[in-house]
C-alpha cells in the first residue's frame, strides 16, 4: 500500500520530487512518498500561502473559520468518513500503537476541536474574540485590534497521533497563513486536515500547505524559515535549539521542548472503595500512547497512611498494567527503544538488590515495570513505554522539593485528593514550576484551551495595532459635522 503524504496548493505532483518512507509495523507494510521541494519551489510556495490568507482567510469573520473547523472536525469524529476511516486505517501502522487505542484516542482528541470547545479556545485568550476581526474598545480606552501572522510555520513531532491539530488550528483561528513540516515519525494526519478543510471551504485551498524535510537538510528548512513572521516548534532541545539559532532575530519563536510529568496520589484517594479506580486511572495515564507524550507521567509519588499502602498500591499498579496489556498491547519498540527500557530496567533491579526496601515487577522481557521505591527521592524520568516508579512519601506536600530542582522541564501533573488537598498543592507545585494539573486518567488529555507549558495558544501568535484616546479624541475636531 501506498500513500502520499503533504499538501501543495499550486504545484502538481509532477513538478515535486518524492521520498517513499516505509512503514511495517502491526504487520501490514506501508509505503508513504513525502515531498521533497527545492528551495525556489519551498519559497514560491510560501508566497502562495500568503497572498491567499490575505485574500480569503483574513477577511473572515473568527465566527466564520470557527464553523468551517466544526466541519471539519464533524467530518473526522464521523467514522464512516472517508478522511476518519483512513486516519484509523493507516495511523496505526505509521504509528505502531494498538488500533483501538488510536480509534478511541482520535474520538476523545477531536471532540476538542468542536466548535463549543473552539469558542473556549477564543476566550482563554481574548475577553473579546471579535479584536480578531475588528478595532474594540480597551479597558483603558482607545481601540485595539489583534493580527495574526502573515505565515505561521509549524514544526511539528510525531510521537502522539494527530498532534499537529493543536497549533493547526490555532492558526487558523488567528487568520495565519500557516505552512507545516510534518515529521518522518507520522508525516500524514496534518496532510489529511488540509485536504479536508480545502475540500469544505475551497477558497481556503491556497491558505496553507504541508512539507516535508529530511532532518538536518538547513537549505530547505532555511529557504522556508526565512519567510516566516512566527515559528512555532515541536521536539528535541537540541533540535529546538538549532532551529533557535538559525532564525532572524526578528523573528518571533515559540519553541515547546522536552518535558516531565508525574501524578501525585493522596490517603483520601486510597481506601478500599477508590483505590482501585485511582490505580487504573493512574495506569492509564501510563499506557495511553506509551508515555510519548510531554504530559505522559514518569513517577507516581503516593501518601502513606491510606487504608491502601504505597506498596500495595504500586502492586495493584502493576495488576492494571498488565490488564491494558491485554486490552491495548505496546506497540513494538525501535532498537534504541528497547536500550532505554532496558537500561532503566538494570538500573532499577541493581538498587533493588541493594536495597531491600525497593521493589520491581514486571518481566525482564514484559511490555510494562514498575519500581517501588519506600524512601523518597527525586523526580526522574521512566524508561518511557509502559515504565513507571512509584515512590513512598509521608506527605504529598514533602515531594515539593524533590520537583523544584527540575522547574524548567516540569509541565503535567496528575492528581488524586480531596478538594483541600488539591488547592494546597496546586499552589505549591505551581510555584514549583507545574502548568498544569489534572485528574489522574486525564494527564494525556488536555481540556480546550489548555495553556501549553503556561502560555497563551493563540495570544502568543498575534500582534495588537492600539489606537490610543489621543488619537481618537484628536480626530473629533476633523470630522464633518463639527461647527
């Protein structure tokens, strides 16, 4: 099977040079051809995005785009669509992650993009989403209005299924002529949304347009960098880094890196009535998509004096593991994957050997571990894929300085405790460094609006244009109907 990855409005298949990437897990191989532009064709294109966003996207309303988008994401969660039936089709081949978890995950994920859900977006960020479409009235008098960018460049990971939807669509939403680089990990869902939206609205066909490059090929990623208002970028600090350095200084770059998340479960979550809903809540948060994403959790700190223990806890833990094993089997690991869990995996059972009071479960040669750990100790990342320490802790407030060294890395945590319990720590962990706290079961599942790693999805992409009460007093004494 073959499939053609990208989207080029304005350039024919045959003026565009091709790389077939293949894919051939869950044993059914697929070939995928992603384009490959040279420089004039990379800038031509962006020009292309350009004019058309002033023409046919930045003349419309934001209520307008909203409900173009509520199409398309009607379209998506509608599994008899052609768009949806590929999308579970081939995802989980690209991907390598059960089909049923990729079908119910795209399901949860695109009722994000719903249009209730689109106007939350709108007012996370603006108390009046119409300064998108004209000059408004300011708290402190004058007008303002916001404009997006002219083009958006979107670099893009591929270790979720449909990540690129979030900014995607937080572009458009601004009014930005957006132009995406897909990654050679999962090169085709972003594709798929702008065929989609282009074959709903096609006087937005030229508005964006969706790339490929190989990784360190500079000249094609310069010939495009070069003509961006705004970058916004997703990946490796390294990576990250690099593309940093490569930027104009006038350029405005939003770059969201590694980070690291953790749950937190208190006595309150642990009796014998919830333990075992907090347990397989905390399990889930594990295996959903393999712990790949920035809010996938690495270590579970759990209060004693529950009528539930930590030690029992990481047990019944390990119990839930193994059931979703059943339910929704790891996906097969790269070499370099499999060196990770396994030197996590060493690591832990020499500290076990050492220390009696710690604990592994979990087969050497298993798709899921867990490390129980009786003393506290720092935060740490997991060997990712279904790997997890659950570590022992008086106090859930007594882990705050466990977290704090790690500030700048710290995004999700998943919390299980009484409403009390909650604001208390949230107020900590927050000072901590944490943006964002959720329920346990919920940590890869980000609510509409959710500030990425603390910042604003859309305020960050815009500009204001003020006209300030001078300026407005100032033109009194020129209109036409002064005496």
């Amino acid at each position: 099977m073959t499939e053609r990855a990208g989207y080029l409005p304005g350039l024919s298949s045959d003026e565009v040079a091709w790389q077939t990437l293949t894919f051939a897990r869950a044993g059914a191989p697929l070939e995928v051809a992603v384009p490959v532009l040279t420089e004039a064709q990379m800038q031509a294109l962006a020009a292309r995005v350009k004019e058309a966003s002033r023409r046919h996207l930045k003349t419309r309303s934001v209520a307008e785009i909203t409900d173009i988008i509520d199409r398309a994401i009607a379209r998506l969660l509608d599994r008899d669509d052609p768009f949806r039936r590929k999308a579970e089709e081939l995802l989980p081949i690209v991907s390598g992650y059960d089909a049923e978890m990729v079908r119910l995950g795209l399901t949860e994920y695109f009722k994000t993009f719903r249009k209730p859900e689109l106007t939350k977006f709108l007012a996370e960020d603006f108390a009046n989403p119409q300064i998108l479409d004209d000059f408004q009235p300011m708290p402190k008098g004058g007008f303002a209005r916001a404009f997006g960018p002219d083009l958006l460049v979107h670099i893009w990971a591929g270790n979720v299924p449909g990540l690129p939807l979030w900014s995607f669509v937080s572009g458009l939403l601004v009014k930005a002529g957006s132009i995406g680089k897909v990654p050679s990990a999962e090169p085709l869902f972003a594709g798929w949304f702008a065929r989609l939206l282009a074959e709903i609205e096609p006087d937005l066909a030229e508005c964006f347009a969706i790339v490929w490059w190989q990784g360190g090929d500079e000249a094609s990623e310069s010939a495009l960098l070069g003509q961006a208002d705004t970058v916004l970028a997703y990946g490796g600090n390294d990576s990250l880094a690099a593309i940093r350095d490569r930027l104009p200084v006038t350029t405005r770059y939003l770059a969201h890196g590694h980070k690291v998340s953790f749950g937190m479960v208190s006595r309150d979550a642990l009796d014998t009535q919830k333990a075992w809903s907090t347990t397989h809540s905390a399990a889930y948060d594990v295996a959903r998509y393999d712990q790949q994403g920035c809010y996938s959790p690495h270590l579970f700190f759990v209060e004693r004096g529950g009528k539930v223990s930590p030690q029992e806890f990481s047990r019944a833990l390990a119990h839930e593991l193994a059931c979703f094993e059943e339910k929704f089997p790891r996906r097969a690991l790269t070499i370099a994957e499999s060196g990770d869990v396994a030197a996590w995996r060493h690591a832990e059972e020499m500290k076990s050997l050492s220390q009696p009071d710690r604990e592994l479960m979990g087969d050497a040669a298993g798709a899921w571990s867990v490390a129980y750990v009786e003393d506290a100790e720092e935060l740490a990342p997991s060997g990712l894929n279904r790997t997890i320490r659950v570590v022992a802790i008086d106090d859930l407030q007594d882990a705050v300085p466990l977290i704090s060294p790690f500030k700048a890395l710290l995004q999700t945590v998943g919390i299980a405790a009484s409403p009390e319990v909650l604001f208390r720590l949230s107020a900590l962990l927050g000072e901590a460094g944490v943006t964002r706290i959720s329920a346990l079961g919920r940590m890869s599942a980000p609510e509409a609006g959710w500030h990425h790693d603390g910042r604003f999805n859309l305020l960050d992409l815009v500009r204001l244009t003020e006209i300030e009460r001078s300026a407005e007093q100032s033109a009194e004494q020129y209109a036409p109907y002064v005496d």
